[in-house]
C-alpha cells in the first residue's frame, strides 16, 4: 500500500503538464440534417394539432 501511495505522489506532477482547452468549432449545418429536422418540425405540429383535437372532443 505504501508502494501505491508512493507511485501515485511520485507521478502526481506529471498530470500538471496537460494540454490548455481548445474550444470544439461546430460543424455547418448539412441540406440533409436541414431536411430532417423539417420533417420533425412538421410531425411535432402534427402531433400537438392531434392532441389539441383530442383534448376538444372531451
């Protein structure tokens, strides 16, 4: 155990030397990715038009 504790306080200053952040760019957004996310807009307001439909008839 000794041993281990050692080891561990012995490379504890090497965790130091790490690498400062690099900020992630964002990738553009694709025709594809574009037309998905039209026809998940469109199923959203489906959905929500049904539920408002429903909720009336009661």
């Amino acid at each position: 155990m000794r041993t281990l504790l050692f080891f561990c306080a012995l490379m504890m200053p090497f965790q130091t030397h790490a690498a400062s952040f690099q900020r992630p760019i964002p990738n553009p957004q694709t025709a594809t990715a574009e037309g998905w996310f039209l026809l998940a807009s469109v199923a959203l307001l489906l959905a929500l038009a049904a539920v408002q439909w429903l909720v009336t008839r009661r």
